[in-house]
C-alpha cells in the first residue's frame, strides 16, 4: 500500500513539476540555412574543403603510382635500391596521412576555418536564443535539429521564425 502511495505521489509530483515549466522547440539548422551569412561561410568551408581534398586526392594518386611502379620493379632492383625505394613510399604516405590529419584532423586547418566563418554566426544565434528565453520566461529550449530525438513538438512551440525576427531576417 505505501509503494502504491509513493508511486501515486510521484507521478503527481512530476506532472505538476513538468507542466509548471515554459518551454520552446526551435530548429538551429533552420534558423543557420535562414541566414544569408552562413550561407556564405558554408559555401566557402565547402569550396576549401573540396579544394584540400582534391590535393589530397592527388598526393594519393601520386603515392599509388608509386606503389605500382615499385611492385612491377622489385624483382629486378637490388636490396638497397628495394630499400631506398620502401623508404620513399613509407615517407610518402606518412606526408599525405600528415597532410590529411592537418587539413581534416581534430583542430585541424578546416576545423580553424570553421571557428573563423561560422562560430560568431551561430554565437548571434545562441545570444539571441538566450535573449528571448530570459525575456519570455521560458525554463528551458529544445533544439529539435540533429540528433536531438523528439517524438512530436506542437508547431505552435517552435519559437525558430521569431529567432530569425530577432535577428532581423525574414
């Protein structure tokens, strides 16, 4: 009896608990699309992006030449020139997978472009999401883009076209 009472209490407790709390559903990936600004970056990151890797691509090429030439030769090359040419190709793929992590990697020159064109785009954003949670009284905001799982959000909750109003755009 006392289990069932504590259960009955605390499912009271946490409706009352859940439906005296304020909150909104915005989209981030459709406010940043919305923004001609990020547009820009993003098409930029892309270009870089596409740029890099075509060299990357390039060096690869270049590297499994390599490799195909040393395969068709070894039998007729002596143990140091085999050496000298092992040493190579190992030189060679340590550049490019070096290259690759510099370009690509954690903190890497792509993830440095980002922070440059898009951070203080989505910092404006997040300035403005704040800016409207304090001045509504709203006890906290979901965003429903990428990754966050919402079953369903009411439409009538999502605040993402009045953050795009605060932005002035629209």
């Amino acid at each position: 009896m006392k289990k069932i009472l504590l259960l009955v209490v605390s499912i009271i407790a946490i409706t009352t608990i859940a439906t005296a709390q304020r909150y909104a559903v915005i989209d981030t990936k459709y406010i940043l699309d919305k923004i001609p600004e990020y547009k820009t970056a993003d098409q930029k990151l892309q270009s870089i992006a596409e740029q890099w890797q075509k060299e990357i691509d390039n060096k690869q090429a270049q590297l499994d030449k390599m490799y195909k030439d040393y395969e068709a030769e070894q039998f007729m090359l002596s143990e140091e020139l085999k050496k000298k040419r092992e040493d190579e190709l190992f030189n060679k793929e340590k550049e490019l997978r070096e290259l690759q992590k510099k370009r690509f990697g954690y903190e890497g020159d792509l993830f440095k472009e980002r922070q440059k064109l898009v951070k203080p785009i989505q910092d404006r954003v997040y300035t403005a999401v704040q800016k409207m949670a304090v001045n509504r009284g709203y006890d906290f905001i979901l965003d429903k883009s990428e990754g966050i799982t919402i079953i369903f959000a009411d439409p009538k909750i999502d605040k993402s076209d009045d953050i795009l109003r605060d932005l002035g755009i629209k």
